[in-house]
C-alpha cells in the first residue's frame, strides 16, 4: 500500500492557498485539514484530545502543540483521508514541523511535500490594493485591471456606489506579506533542509498552478 500524501501549503493572504487546496482534493482526493476544522470537530466528538482542548478553549487559553497533535494522530486514522491530506494552519513555527515529523514517522508516513505558493510582494500589494465592489450588487471590480465599462456605473446592476475595503490598501497589504514572510522563513528553511520543499510561482493563471501542483503531486506520489 502506498503511504498518504501529505502536504503542507504555503503561502500569504491573496496566494489563492484557499482555492488550490479545493482542487487538490478534487484532482487527487485528498482532505484539507485546517487547524480550526480539526479543533471544532475534536471537541464534537468527545475525543479524549478534544475534551483536553475544548477545556483549554472555554478557559480562553491557546490549544498546546501537544493536543493539537493529539487531535491530528487520531484524525489520521479515520478512513476519508486514506489518501492524504492538506495541512492548513498548521504546522506554523519549525518546532511544530518537527514535532509533525515525529507523529508522522511514528505510524510510517512522512511530509511528501511542503508547496510555498510564492508571490511578487509589490505585484500582490497591486492587486489587492486597487480592489473596489458595487455596493448593490457585490460585482467586483479593479482600478487597474477591471474598470467598469462606463465609469463610475456598475456593468451589472447599474449602480452608481461602490464600496472599498479598508484593510484592501498597500500599506495594510505590505504589513501582512512582511509578517507573513517573518512567520513563514524558518517553516520554510526546516522543509529545504529536508529536501521536501517545492516553489510554485502563484502570480500566474489559477489553471497553470494547479496543473504545477498536479505535477508535484503525482510525481512525488509515484516516487
Ligand atoms: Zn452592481
């Protein structure tokens, strides 16, 4: 039998992380798992794990790596993800990863990948900064990229409000890619010294990173 996938994405707001984690598990059947799913779902099912973290959570505390791991070893057994899994969330520093190594190694199965979906940090601040919405309708529209035919008149619905999100400007933007990067360096360091770690260029087409990541994985897979 060959061992699950498993992988870890990588990647900031805006990377389209969300997006291509529903077409891997379209295209290869795999599970993503996100730490607050995992969480939510341990706790509903009165696991001893998630009795620990739903006790931590009611007292207002922060769920100890110990019980997360926990959480994820017995979610790992259940037959859905026989095929592999996404981690999303988690692990989030390099004491985690190694920690997930363990877990992993202990029931024969190890990290086939860690995918950093890597973006051009000012293309990025672009793109989301110029984003604006109709207010009637919600169509979505760019200063830069999608203006709408007439201007300041909605193509949809003919509405002439529109509504800006305030985080959606540069400065908001570059704060969250720096901070990104800060937390990311040392996950991304730990898996490039495990020989495990692939770069996607995220900027392009969603269809061309998703068949980027299909190689990745099916070559990975029948390695
Ligand atoms: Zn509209």
């Amino acid at each position: 039998m060959t061992s699950p996938t498993v992988l870890i994405l990588l990647g900031p707001p805006g990377a389209g992380k969300g997006t291509q984690a529903r077409m891997l598990e379209e295209d290869f059947g795999l599970v993503q798992l996100s730490t607050g799913d995992l969480l939510r779902a341990a706790v509903a099912s009165g696991s001893a794990a998630g009795l620990q973290a739903k006790a931590v959570m009611e007292a207002g505390g922060l769920v100890s790596d110990e019980i997360v791991l926990a959480i994820l070893k017995d979610r790992l057994r259940q037959p859905d993800v026989a095929r592999g899994i996404i981690l999303d969330g988690f692990p989030r520093t390099d004491g985690q990863a190694a920690a997930l190594d363990t877990l992993l190694a202990d029931a024969g199965q190890r990290v086939t990948a860690a995918i950093s979906l890597d973006v051009d940090d000012e293309a990025m601040v672009g793109r989301v900064a110029g984003r604006f919405t109709c207010a009637g309708c919600g169509e979505g529209y760019h200063d830069e990229f999608k203006q709408p035919a007439v201007a300041g008149t909605c193509d949809k619905c003919g509405g002439t409000a529109f509504k800006r999100r305030a985080d959606d400007n540069a400065e908001t933007v570059r704060e969250r890619l720096k901070a990104y990067h800060a937390q990311t360096a040392p996950l991304i360091s730990y898996y490039d010294a495990k020989g495990v770690l692939q770069r996607i260029d995220a900027m392009g087409e969603i269809a061309a990173i998703r068949a980027a990541l299909g190689d990745i994985v099916s070559g990975v897979s029948a390695g």
